[in-house]
C-alpha cells in the first residue's frame, strides 16, 4: 500500500474518532467478558502496564476494580478520547500511524519496558500488511524478559450484523449526507484498499439525521494471518481465544512472549 493511501486512511480514522468521540465512549464504558479470562495470566505483583489505543482507559478502570496494583501509562491518538479516562491517569497523545510514516518505523514514546502491554482493537486500524508486521515485530521492545503482550482483533467480517456497516460504491452514490468532494475521495480509497480491507459506518451515530456522515478504516485479521505476523516477529504465541459480544467471538485474544 502506498504511503499516501496510509496516510488518508489515518486521516479518515482520526476524523471518524474526532467526530463520534463522546458516542463511542458511551458505547464502552463497561469491560469485557474476554478480559475475565485474561486474569489468571496476570502475574501477582505489582504491573507496569502500557495499554495501546487505550481509548478511554476502560483498561485502567477494569484492573482497579480487580484489584490488580499497577503502574498504568495509556497511549491513543484521540485526544478528544483520552478526555474521557480518568484525569488521575499517566496518558500520552500519540499518533502511531503518523510516527511510522514519519520514521519509517514505530518509535515508541516510552523509554522503560513494562511487565503487561496491551492493544484491545487496534490492528484492524493498521493500514497495510507491512505496517502490522512492524507493529507486532516492534512490541517485543516494550516488554522486560517475562513480560504478557495482549492483543485483540475485531472479528467484524465473521458477524453477519456488521455487513450492513461496510460502505460500496452504491451506497456513497446513494448517501445525500456525502458531498461530491466525500464521494470522489471514499471512491478513490475504496479502490486502493488491500485484501480484506473495508470502510465502516457508525450507525448509532448515523440515525441523527442532522450529524454527517462518518467512516472508519478496518482490516479483517484471520487467525491465519495473525498467526503469520507473530511467527515472523520475535514473539511466540502463548494462548489465544475468541470472546465478547453476543456471539462470544466477536474479538480474538491473543497472548503472546518474547522468544528464548
């Protein structure tokens, strides 16, 4: 994927989290059942924990109420999402996509390397398949010796409800809310994205008539592909499973250490 297609996709995804900022963090404000089952993998002492695209650090909040001590450090590109955690919360604004194509890389914001590291929901917005290999290859830096990475994947492709979500070119000719600007670019991203790749809609966000349209980018991971990424990193797989929503498998887990 060309860098300039990369770089849309970010933009169109900050636009999308910039604009439905207070509705999302509405919509998660509870923890999830695959969290329950992330526990026991926790170590018994006190974390150094780094959660990636925290979002509004429901994170945070779920670990305080498991009574689980911890030092927590929460990353997201979204400040008007990071306006939602807690104000007592160690947080950083930081736009992975926009540092890697700056860089060439991911440099990570962050000096020390912790016991727990996390990304609940932030690989299908990884734009390219180069860019997720970077993004699993560099977490093996953030963790001490010992340390769990977590990581989950929206499984949106699986579930027959979101397939009304996923934008085509019949339904920008079809929304009066697009302008002509909006159609000629969806059009023209539509046509650069790479195998299971899409654009989303936000439908509670889209019954108020008198609110714009938005759209979000997201990549389908399957399990075959995910395993692929970790084998090419210098992670091994330690568990993985599927949870949340009302199917149970609406997000794949998977539990990951550094090899040796």
């Amino acid at each position: 994927m060309k860098q300039k297609t990369i770089q849309q996709l970010n933009q169109l995804n900050r636009h999308f989290y910039q604009n439905i900022a207070a509705d999302f963090a509405a919509s998660r404000n509870y923890s999830w059942q695959g969290w329950e089952k992330l526990i026991k993998f926790l170590p018994q002492k006190k974390l150094e924990v780094l959660d990636i695209a925290c979002g509004n650090a429901r994170w945070a909040d779920f670990l305080s109420e498991k009574e689980v001590t911890c030092a927590y450090l929460g990353l997201d590109n979204s400040a008007e999402l990071l306006n939602f955690a807690k104000k007592d919360l160690k947080l950083i604004n930081f736009d992975l996509i926009a540092n890697y194509l700056e860089n060439g890389t991911i440099n990570w914001p962050v000096k020390n390397k912790f016991d727990l590291v996390v990304a609940f929901g932030l690989s299908h917005h990884l734009p390219s398949q180069k860019l997720r290999q970077d993004f699993i290859r560099s977490l093996a830096a953030l963790v001490k010796p010992d340390g769990l990475i977590v990581l989950s994947n929206w499984q949106f492709a699986r579930e027959e409800r979101f397939k009304k979500n996923i934008l085509n070119i019949e339904k920008i000719k079809k929304n009066k809310k697009i302008n002509i600007f909006q159609r000629f670019k969806l059009k023209k991203l539509l046509k650069n994205l790479e195998k299971d790749d899409y654009l989303l809609d936000w439908r509670r966000w889209q019954k108020n008539k008198a609110r714009p349209a938005v759209y979000r980018y997201c990549h389908f991971l399957s399990e075959k592909e995910m395993k692929e990424l970790i084998k090419n990193s210098s992670l091994k797989l330690l568990d993985s499973f599927f949870a949340d929503g009302k199917s149970r498998s609406l997000n794949q887990y998977f539990l990951l250490k550094k090899k040796g």
